[in-house]
C-alpha cells in the first residue's frame, strides 16, 4: 500500500487546487479511493497494514469533508497559501456586517419563540441565499484576484453565518423532537 | 462418527482454500450464525433443524451453562438463573436498567451491571460470550473447521461502550473479529445485492430489544450510510410489557412473584405475536396460587394500547431524514427487518409515513445474519467477481467536558467512519504534568444528559509555565465505530501516556481474568464437544432404527422387538440427559441390540432384489 500523507487533499483527488469544484469528480474519486484504501480491503491482514488501511482512510474522509464543504474548502486553501484566518482571534468584523448579525439575531430568537417549523425553515431558506452569495465572492476573492486576507474575511464571515445556520437547525430539531 | 461429517461438495475442497467465516446476528431475543457456501449465503441450523437460537442462558449451580431452547425452558421455573435479553445490559450500568422488571439479582458497582447467579457473578458480556459460544460450536460442527472470522452485527443506535461490550464478548467467545456491521447496513447488503437496486433506501429495523433506522444511498457496488437514528431501549420487548401491565389490570392483580411474572411476559408475547394473523386471543395462565387468569384479547385493543410505541419509532425515523437532508419522498423503498415489524400497525405506520408499502420480500428474521455472513465472506479474503465497499457512520456525537459541565462536540454524530479528531489542550497550573479528560457520547448539551464513555488521565507532561504546554489529543474511530485516544505534547514531541477508565466497559485487566477464566473452562468447552459429538450420533442410530422398525418389523418375533423397543427406550433416555458416556454406551447397547435386525433386513432387501430379476441380470 502507498500512500503519501504530505500531499495535499486536491493532489489526493486529482483536482486543480482552485476554490472552483467538480463536484462530480471529487465524489467519483472518493468512491474510487475508499474502494482502494478502506480497512474493509484489509481486514484479513497484518496489524501494520490495518493501520495504515485505518489512518489512510481516514486522510481520506477527511480530505473529502474538507473539499466538499465551500467554508473547509476556502479556509483550507488560504492555509494552503500560509495565510491565517484568524477566525478565533480577529474579531474585528466591519459595522454593516455586524448590524446585520444582530438583526438575525433578533429574527431567530423571534422565531424561535413562536415554535413554528415553518417560519423557521423560511429563515434558513433567507440565510441560504445570503450564504451563497458570500460564497460566491469568497471564490472570485481566492481564484480570480488572490486577494487572501479579503478571502480570510469572507472566511470569517461565512463562519459567522454557518453558527447562524445551526442554531436555526437546532431550535427546528427543538420543536420537531 | 464418520458419516456425519461429510461437508457440503466443494466446501472443504475447494481450488482457492474458502476460507471459513461466518455472520452473527447476536440479537436481543434470537440470534443466528449464517456463512456463504457455494456463492449463496444461508442460515446454518442446529441438530434440530432450527435455525434461531433463543438468545437465553441458564446457569446451573453445578456450574453448567445451558444455551438457547434447552436454556429457554428452564425461564419459568429458575427465571433468576435464567438470562434473557442480556443486550440490553451490554455496555450499561445498574441506573440505566432502574425501571425495568426483571427477576435478576444485580450486584451494586460502579461501572457495567453485573448479574448475580447461582453459578457465580457474570457480566453481560460473558453471558452474551456464551451465546456466542454456541453459535461458534455450530458454525464449527456443520463447516466442518475452525473459522478464521466471524463479523458479528450490533444496532447501528449502539454507542461505543455497547460496541466495545460486543467487541469483548466475541473475543472471551474465542472468535476473531473482522467487523462490527450496523445490523441495518448488514440487511441492506442482503437486500441491495441480491435485487441489484440502486437508489435511496430506508432499513427500519425493530427487533426485540433495540429500534434502528438508517437511510442508505445505494450506487454501484457502494453502500453509504447517509444517517442512522434509532432507540437502543425500544423493542418487541417493550409490546410484551404493555400488554402484560393490561393484563394485570385486566384480571385486577398488582403484584406478581418473579415466576409468575416470567410466565405472564411470556403469556403476553405469545398473545402478541398471536395478534398479527388473529382478530383476537386468549390469554390463559395459572399462577402459582392455583388462581387462574383468562381473560380475551382483540387485535384493536392491542394496538391501541401499544400504538404511543409504534409512535415512539417515527420519530427516529424523521430525525434520520433530517439528518441526510431528505424527505420520505426521496426514499426508494423501505426494507423491514426485525420480528416485531410483523405487527400490522407498525407496517401501517411506516407505509404511511413514506405513502408506499415496504418491502418484506426477505425473512426478517434472517436478513441481519445473511447480510453479515456475506460481508464476512469479503473480508475474510474469499472474492466474489461483485465486491462491494460499505460506506458507515458513526450514530452519536462524540465530545469532551467543558467547564461548567458542557458538552463540546468533537465530531459529530453521521459522521462517515473511520474519522478523526485532533484537539488541542493546555495546562492552567504552572510545573502541572497531568490533565484529565472526560469523553462523552450523545447529542445533549449538558454532560449530565449525555453518555459518560471514558475519563482519561494525561500524564507525563514536560513541566512548563501554565498555557505553554500544548497536548495534542487524537480521536480516532475505526470501521467499528469504536473510540481510541491517542496524545502528544507537542512543543517537546513527548507522548503522554493516557491511563483510561472506560464508564461502561470492561478494563484491559477485566477481559484478561475473563480470558483466564475460559481458558480454565476449555476443558468444558471440549466436554461440551464430546456431550454434541455424542448426542447427534446416537440421534442418527435411533432415527435409522426408527425408520427400520417402520418398513420391516415384521421380521422380528414379540420378543425381539421388545428387546430392541427396550434399547431404543434408553438410548432416547440417555440422549435426553447430558451424560456423553451414558449416550455413547447406549447408543452402541441399541446397535448391537438391533444388528440381528439389520442383518435380515439385508437378506429381505436381497431377496427382493433377486425378485425382480433374472439371475443373467447380475
Ligand atoms: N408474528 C409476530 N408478530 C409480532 N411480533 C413478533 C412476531 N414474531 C416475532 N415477533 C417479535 O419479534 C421480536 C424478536 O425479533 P428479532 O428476532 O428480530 O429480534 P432480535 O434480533 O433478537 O432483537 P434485536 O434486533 O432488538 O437485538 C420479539 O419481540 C418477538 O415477540
Ligand atoms: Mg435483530
């Protein structure tokens, strides 16, 4: 079995490293690569193989999550590229961005309260719409104009709307079961 | 005898050495042992014919240890000798089983309950080794070798303390793991490869004890596991019980001793299972004060007072959807697996909720085990021209305790298997060289409300300045879906030793007495061997006398016959005792009783050979 852990997760799914996906061939060689490297393959061998089968695969979902993901995928490629997002540390977020935080907020918190599904799903449906656009930018900000610390605030910003996204999904689940 | 142990043809022969593995479906109520032979895969069935073995141990105070049916009619009279339905205590504590009515006596210790018999104190997973034990006996008898493996299946709901129970238990049983399949994954490879279906699927699976659900995305030759949900304390189990507290009511008693308690439950059972093909039922019992309950039982009755537990069920099932992000509309079909998923109010509660009726065209009873013996067929290295690739989840949260007793999650629950984590911790105390770590399971916030898995002591650190030190911990989930932690500090590179006290599991040292233990039963184990070997061969000499008896006892005068009837009495009697030797002397006592017989049988069967022929015919 040969694997090498130093290459980088587009390099394991032959991908141009680009924040642009096929998402296609990325789950094409993910099928492709388990089907090699799952510890189901090994499972009648020696110990060290089983490890290897074990980490390999691992390496393997988690390149897969990674790149599947436009959030894992952007702040990877900025570290990629040796740049910090900072997304524990600068918290130094611009006004108008910070005013809209609030304000959805106060909308989940609203809906929240009245209980209902429906309402709630709505403002997913809002926060989704928001979400691509951003992620929109985030890709043009990393492919076409390299412009990585713009690319590390997009990051930061998406991880903002991605707390906003669970907490809607988690007062859902609160009223659903 | 030599005559018994003729294998299937091309089994022990085979060109490319089949290697021999077997799949254990080790369920609540029932459990089975299935292996593929030639390219099909099926239930191997004990003496009797019968292919589920009740999953009930007895325990006898001369330390004997009774499996299955043998072991199952001994429940009404010693019921707290009488083990059954130990899955639900793998991997749990005396807290988790505080409501539940059983006539067991627990011995009170932190940690995995233990049950107290009159053959000494057993854990849950001794008692489950046992079964197991059983099924490897079977599997060895009738393959006719030693098993290099055997995938053993357990709940997909199952968290890692049940699994790791699990795992032990197969290793105290003497079997070499190749996998713990998720019992819903491993129907749907029984199902997937044999209708070549393509599509999104639903495995609901209600047994005895344990609910599952898991939505599965079939595409060539992959399964994968898009989320799985479920109640590890949900069950046939539980029907049983509801209809035993309105029988209770019905009759107006309160409270039972333990016998009659054991016989009203399987009373009750009985009425249930009666209930999917009846409009109504008699339930009948008389209870050890002569009084005498009857009372009778409509199928509508039945399931309104059971229908808040077929409820009980759906919402697993919508929390899966969720999770795969899916509705009842994207679902291709739905595959029930589990005995109870026969009661018609739960086929109509499923068929409602995704508006087509589910499939049923396999043995629920059986598909589990098929499934698992085809995945061990794979892995034990025995290619077939269709291999598939098992893509699993891991069904609960994993995380660590926070100040203030939260809960931060480290990887989260339908997380695709085998995953890891690394987290990155640091000292508060200057010179400070060990941390400890609290790893829990569940998909609550506060860690009182979520499954305790393990406490882990960091020792070893390099002493620095508070918040210097930085110590890396991996978590990592293997194909199993069981937890191991690894840590490192990672300015000096040194490996801090981790000393675990698992919350449910059994300790390294633990496993090792029970091991030793067994080691020191081996020579019952081969005593049980004997008892086997000498049990079916008797039974071939009595079912051939027997049939002999029928087509040609005319040739035997009043006396004869009664001298064979006379030995054939014993060698029956002896058979049913467990006695090797007794079974041995008797069945020869009966062979050399009937070898007159056999001899003029042979001259009959000549003569009327030669009847039918000309002497230029030989
Ligand atoms: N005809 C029937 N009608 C209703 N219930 C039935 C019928 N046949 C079996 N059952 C119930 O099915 C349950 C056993 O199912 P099964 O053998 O699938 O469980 P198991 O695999 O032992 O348990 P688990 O999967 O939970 O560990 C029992 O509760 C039994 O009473
Ligand atoms: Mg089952």
């Amino acid at each position: 079995m040969n694997f090498d852990f130093a290459q980088s997760h587009f390099a394991l799914f032959e991908l141009p490293t680009s924040f642009a996906l096929d998402r296609a061939r990325l789950d094409a060689r993910y099928k492709a690569l388990q089907t090699e490297y799952h510890p189901d393959r090994y499972a009648s061998h020696d110990d060290a193989t089983r490890r290897l089968s074990l980490q390999i695969a691992t390496r393997v979902n988690e390149a897969y999550q990674t790149l599947k993901s436009p959030l894992a995928r952007g702040r990877y490629l900025l570290t990629l590229a040796g740049v910090d997002t900072e997304e524990e540390t600068n918290t130094a977020m611009p006004m108008d961005f910070l005013m809209a935080q609030m304000e959805w907020r106060e909308a989940i918190g609203d809906t929240k309260a009245s209980r209902s599904v429906d309402a709630l799903e709505a403002l997913n449906r809002d926060l989704a719409q928001e979400t691509d656009a951003l992620t929109q930018e985030l890709g043009a900000l990393i492919d076409d104009d390299r412009d990585y610390p713009a690319a590390a605030m997009a990051v930061r910003k998406l991880r903002f709307l991605e707390k906003l996204h669970e907490e809607i999904g988690d007062a859902i689940e609160a009223v659903l079961f | 005898m030599a005559l018994l142990q003729i294998s299937e043809p091309g089994l022990s022969a085979a060109p490319h050495q089949h290697r021999l593995a077997v799949g254990i479906d080790l369920g609540t109520t029932n459990s089975l042992v299935a292996t593929v032979r030639s390219g099909s895969a099926a239930c191997l069935p004990d003496d009797d014919g019968r292919t589920l073995l009740p999953s009930v141990v007895h325990y006898g105070a001369d330390q004997t240890v009774t499996v299955g049916h043998a072991a199952q009619k001994r429940q009404n009279q010693d019921p707290a000798n009488t083990i059954v339905s130990v899955k639900r205590f793998m991997g749990r504590g005396l807290t988790d089983v505080a409501d539940a009515a059983t006539p067991y006596r627990f011995v009170d210790e932190p940690g995995m309950l233990k049950l107290s018999t009159v053959a000494g104190i057993k854990s849950p997973v001794e008692v489950s080794a046992d079964i197991l034990k059983a099924l490897r006996f079977r599997a060895e008898q009738s393959l006719g070798g030693d098993l290099v493996g055997a995938v053993i299946t357990v709940p997909a709901y199952f968290d890692d303390a049940q699994r790791q129970a699990t795992k032990d238990a197969a290793r105290l049983a003497g079997l070499n793991v190749l996998r713990l399949l998720n019992e819903p994954t491993a129907a749907a490879i029984a199902y997937g490869l044999d209708n070549a279906s393509e599509g999104t699927y639903v495995v609901y699976d209600l047994g005895g004890g344990t609910f599952d659900v898991s939505i599965l995305e079939l595409t060539r030759g992959v399964f994968e596991v898009r989320a799985t949900s479920g109640d590890s304390k949900l069950g046939g189990d539980d029907f049983d019980h509801r209809l035993y507290c309105w029988i209770l009511e019905a009759a107006g008693l309160s409270q039972l001793n333990d016998r009659d308690a054991r016989l009203l439950l399987t009373k009750a059972r009985q009425a249930k299972e009666a209930l999917t093909d009846h409009a109504t039922t008699q339930v009948t019992a008389k209870l050890s004060d002569d009084s005498v309950i009857d009372v009778e039982l409509t199928a509508e009755i039945f399931q309104q007072i059971t229908d808040h537990l077929v409820q009980k069920t759906i919402t697993p099932v919508r929390r899966a959807l969720r999770d795969a992000r899916l509705t009842a509309d994207d679902i291709k079909g739905v595959v029930l697996v589990g005995g109870a998923t026969r009661m018609p109010h739960v086929r109509r509660a499923v068929a409602q909720l995704f508006g087509k009726p589910p499939l049923t065209n396999l043995d629920p009873d059986k598909v589990v085990a098929l499934g698992a013996a085809m995945q061990a067929n794979v892995l034990a290295g025995n290619k077939g021209d269709d291999d598939w690739l098992l893509l699993d989840v891991i069904p609960l949260s994993l995380g660590l305790e926070t100040m203030g007793g939260l809960v931060e999650k480290v990887i989260p629950r339908n997380s695709t298997i085998p995953t890891a984590r690394a987290q990155e911790f640091t000292t508060f105390k200057d010179g400070q060289t060990a941390m400890a770590i609290h790893v829990l399971q569940g998909e609550r916030e506060l860690v009182t409300d979520c499954r305790s898995l393990a406490r882990f002591e960091l020792r070893g650190i390099p002493a620095m300045v508070a918040g210097a030190a930085r110590i890396r911990v991996t978590f990592q989930v293997d194909a199993d879906g069981l937890l191991s932690v690894s840590a490192q500090e990672q300015s000096s590179g040194v490996q801090a030793s981790i000393v675990v006290k698992p919350s449910y599991g059994l300790s390294d040292d633990e496993i090792g007495r029970m091991l030793s233990d067994s080691m020191a039963h081996a020579g019952d184990d081969l005593e049980a061997r004997k008892l086997a070997e000498a049990r079916v061969e008797s039974k071939s000499i009595v079912n051939a006398t027997l049939a002999a008896l029928e087509q040609d006892g005319d040739l035997l005068n009043a006396d004869e016959r009664q001298a064979v009837d006379a030995a054939l009495a014993a060698a029956q009697a002896a058979n049913a005792g467990s006695n090797a030797n007794l079974i041995r002397t008797a069945a020869e006592a009966l062979n050399q009783a009937s070898g007159d017989f056999a001899a003029r049988r042979m001259d009959r069967a000549v003569s009327r050979g030669l009847a039918g022929h000309k002497v230029s015919d030989f």
